[in-house]
C-alpha cells in the first residue's frame, strides 16, 4: 500500500494530480464522465472581472505533441462564476479547488483573487500572471517588480495560499519565482504556455487568427521539467509542476525535479478520463520504482 | 460521452478524394441524429470530429473528405485497424419542432447527417424533404440510400455534373413547416437569409477538445457566447448570428 497523499501549504491533498486551468472549464461537466473528486484537485477556468468571449477564430491548431491554444480568457466573470458556475459545482464536488484569478491591472487580479477568497469552495487561489494570449497580460509575468507588486496586493486582502502561475516566455523564470516569494506567495505553479504559432501551407497565413499562441502538450514536457527544476531549488515555497504530463512517470519525473503536486493540461483536452487515469495507475507506478511515500520524492534529482 | 476502440470495418474511397469509414461499435452511442464523434489518430494529437452517416447497435459509418494531414493518414488506414474513438458528442437534432413536412438541407459532409434525420423523421410520421449539395459528381454519396427512403428527394451539384445545377437552397421555394441544415457556413448563411421558416442548424468547426473543456470552437449567440461542440453542434436557426 503506496502513501500519494501529498501536503501543500498545510492543506493535505489524496494525490498530486490537479487538473489545469483552461482544460477542465469548472468542473462539474467532466463530472458526468467520472468521479472528478478522486483528483487532488482542479483549477478552475481563468477567471476575470468581468465577461470575456475570447479571442476571433481560429483559436486553437496542432503541433507536433501538443496543441496551440489562443482562446483569450473566455470566461463569464467573477460575479456569474460564483452565482452559477460553483453552485454547479458544488453538487459533484467536496473537495477544494485552485482558482484560477486573471487579470489586467494589479487592481483586478487582487479584486477577483478577493473574491474567490470568499468561497468555501475554493482552497486555493492560482494568480494566473501568464496567459500569454491577451494583450498586456505578459508584462505582469516577465517583469519581476510587477509580479511581485500583483502577489503582494494580492496577499494584503486574502487568507488562502496564493500560488503565482509563471509563464516560461521570459529571460530568467527564477527571477520571476523569487520575486514573487518575496511579495509573499505561498507557492509557485508552472509552467504555462510557451509562445508558438503554424502557419497553413495552402494560404501561406497563419492558422491562428491572432497569428500566435501557447502550445502545451507533451511536446513541452522536458522544457517545463527544466524550469521546475530551476525554480524549486531557487525558492522555498511549494512548486506545483505544469507543462506536458501524460503518464503517471512524468509525475514521479516532475515531483523528483522539485514539484510537490502536478496539473495536468493539454491532455484533459484529447483524453477527458486522463485525471482518472493519472490518479488509478500512480500508485503502480510508484511501487514499480520503490516509492512508498510520494511526498519523499520531492526534489530528489 | 464513452471512449471506445473502434475496429475499422471498412474504409472505401468512393471518388478522387472522398473516403467512407465503417466503425464497429459495441452498442448504440447515438440515441439522436446530429450527435457527432471524435477520433484520435496516431501520431496527431488533437481528435477530429466527425458526423455521421449511418449507424446500427454494432457499427457506425461516415463521409470524409481528405483536406488535411490528418484526413490524409485516415485514407492509408486499412480494415481491422483499432482507432480509440470518443463516441456519443454534441447535443443532437430536436424532432419535436418539425412539423409534419420539414426540409432537409445537407451539403458536402452534411449530407450524410441528413439521411439519418430522415430516417427518425420517418419514425416519427413525419413527411420530411430533402435536398442535398455536392460540388460535382464525383462527390455525391448516399444517393441510392436517399432515393430508397422514397421521399420528395433533389440532388444539386455546383456544377451540374449531376443533379440539379446549383445549391441545394434552390429548394426553398417548395412549402415546409421546419427547416433542418448541416453543411459549410456559406450555405447555412445563405438558406438562413433566403428562409424566414424556423429550424435547426448544425455548425462545421475546427474543435479543440470536442467535450467542451477547451473553449476553443466558442460562437457567439444571441443568447451569448456557445461551445460548438458542447453546447451544439446543433443550434436553433433564429440564435444564431450571421
């Protein structure tokens, strides 16, 4: 009998495996396919002030492994999530979950991070500075002085673990992450997506009608793997690990390289009963590699 | 929703670059005609919808066009095959609307929707019509299945080469209680400007997840923003923005 359960910021969660935001919408549809309370937990939709439709069409492309996503924050806003959405929510599921909080001033990430605070449901709030398909979103998660301007204004008005979701499209992430421990997070998750684009052969433009998108997907699994790496030995707060996991191996993989849970992404878009999986075949895993108590894995490379 | 491995049954090219795919099933998964499915290929990662054509308690089949990588590699795949197939997507056709002599409109890869529609339409006493679109000869399928229904039945083609010349919205003019549509934008747009009639219409995309998580096949309504693959494929004909 293997241990998974793992502790984040004091909270304890039955497994590692957390769906990812953008990929599980909130919830409770995926509910009708299976269990979703057999996950650690999910991240929300990102989730903003007001209602967004999103980016033109097409927002969404193939790449090799992985899929380029420039969706643009469609979301209802914070007032009809919390009416509607988690009321929905609330009949399927039991446990806690991340919210996603998005924005595009240090105002608004604070304002809807507040107001996710509020809810019972929510366990944690993911202070998601890194979409890297809305206009002026990016300077928040490259910038290490605004990044951890949003974490502190964040942290003055709420009583949840706040983890900052860090975008790879910088210079130096460890950077980042250290700027924003010090504004006081409680955790760090990443990665997001990593800026990419195709071009259709036949029309010679773009596929994407913004011409650029994040890809994720295994295909950006090692990169993802690497800035763990580099984060979780440079902080001493939490990593949740994001970017390309598909096997319960490259959770074991992504907790050796420093991440105390995982979110799982692109892959609840092609296999809807991937968190199931994840969480059913973990425990062969770990007793395939000797690993009786997962939390002992963590950092280990 | 269910996820299968689906056994390839047959996979037959009927014109220059038009296939038809036989699927083993292990019970019905689509108690409404509309609903749609999702394979996954190997070596791609993203699923590719598709509609129907037909389908019984042990297999399905449908119509495809090669248009792309993905198409391309479904027409090399050979007969006993294993695909892994989400099975039972999107919300369906709604009879109850119909009236006694509703009209089928199907274009391209939305004919073959259109002879599964019939058929329930017919169970349920209706009277349907339909017209169906190709762009030439070499393209029309379900002809001989259509006819056998024994219904007011027109095939068009663009360019004549088979049928009636021109676009299935030529039989609009004929008296009909509903309106039932699958096919491109182009036509759907042009039969909603031509025809006041009430109906249903099912939307082509590209779809992201298939299931509703990706929000990347979103539209706008008139009763706001709705997942093509979730929330439809089928929508009604007065929502829907042009």
């Amino acid at each position: 009998m293997v241990n998974t359960k793992i502790s984040l910021c004091g909270e304890v969660l039955d497994n590692p495996i957390i769906a990812a935001a953008g990929t599980f919408h909130y919830g409770y549809e995926m509910a009708s396919l299976y269990d979703i309370n057999l996950l650690g937990s999910f991240s929300c939709k990102g989730t903003t002030l007001q209602p967004r439709f999103g980016n033109p069409s097409p927002r969404i492309a193939e790449g090799k492994d992985g899929v380029i996503i420039s969706i643009g924050l469609e979301n209802p806003g914070i007032d009809a999530v919390i009416q509607k959405e988690f009321p929905r929510l609330k009949k399927v599921y039991h446990k806690k979950i991340f919210a996603n909080c998005c924005g595009f001033s240090p105002e608004e990430f604070s304002e809807v991070a507040y107001r996710m605070d509020q809810e019972d449901i929510v366990g944690f709030l993911e202070i998601n500075i890194s979409c890297p398909n809305v206009k002026g979103a990016s300077r928040f998660s490259s910038d290490p002085a605004l990044a951890k301007e949003v974490t502190k204004r964040v942290k003055e008005r709420c009583h949840k673990p706040v983890f900052v979701k860090l975008s790879p499209n910088v210079t130096d992430i460890v950077s980042i992450a250290k700027a924003c421990e010090e504004g006081g997070a409680d955790g760090i998750s990443l990665i997001n997506c990593i800026h990419a684009m195709r071009i259709d052969l036949k029309s010679r433009k773009p596929v994407l009608a913004l011409k650029k998108g994040g890809l994720s997907g295994p295909a950006i699994f090692p990169i993802a793997l690497r800035m763990v790496y580099d984060v979780a030995h440079a902080v001493s707060i939490p990593v949740i690990g994001i970017g390309g996991i598909e096997t319960p191996e490259d959770v074991l993989e992504m907790m050796m390289a420093g991440a105390s849970a995982v979110e799982v992404g692109a892959m609840n878009l092609v296999d809807p009963y991937i968190g199931k999986k994840l969480v059913l075949g973990l425990p062969e895993a770990m007793e395939r590699y000797h690993i009786s108590d997962l939390s002992s894995i963590i950092g280990v490379a | 929703m269910k996820e299968e491995t689906c056994v390839i049954l047959e996979n037959v090219r009927l014109s220059e670059n038009t296939y038809r795919m036989k699927l083993s099933q292990q019970e019905e998964n689509f108690p409404r005609p509309g609903m749609f499915f999702a394979l996954r290929l190997p070596s791609f990662f993203l699923r590719r919808p598709f509609s129907l054509w037909q389908h019984d308690e042990s297999s399905f089949s449908f119509v495809y066009k090669v248009v792309g990588k993905g198409t391309e590699a479904m027409s090399h795949m050979s007969k006993g095959d294993a695909l892994d197939v989400l099975l039972g997507l999107g919300n369906g056709y709604c009879l109850a609307k119909s009236g006694d002599y509703p009209l089928l409109i199907g274009g391209g890869s939305g004919v073959g929707v259109m002879y599964d529609l019939a058929r329930y339409l017919l169970q349920e006493g209706k009277h349907p019509q339909i017209a169906v679109g190709f762009n030439r000869k070499e393209e029309v399928y379900a002809e001989k299945e259509f006819r056998s229904l024994n219904l007011p039945f027109r095939l068009f083609t663009v360019d004549g080469s088979a049928g009636e010349k021109g676009f299935p919205t030529l039989a609009l003019s004929s008296s009909h209680s509903y309106l039932y549509a699958c096919g491109p934008l182009s036509l759907l747009k042009a039969i909603a400007e031509t025809d006041l009639t009430p109906g249903q219409f099912s939307l082509e995309c590209h779809m992201g997840c298939g299931y509703g998580c990706c929000m990347g096949c979103t539209i706008k309504t008139k009763l706001g923003p709705r997942r093509v693959c979730k929330d439809g494929p089928v929508f009604e004909k007065e929502n829907l923005l042009w």
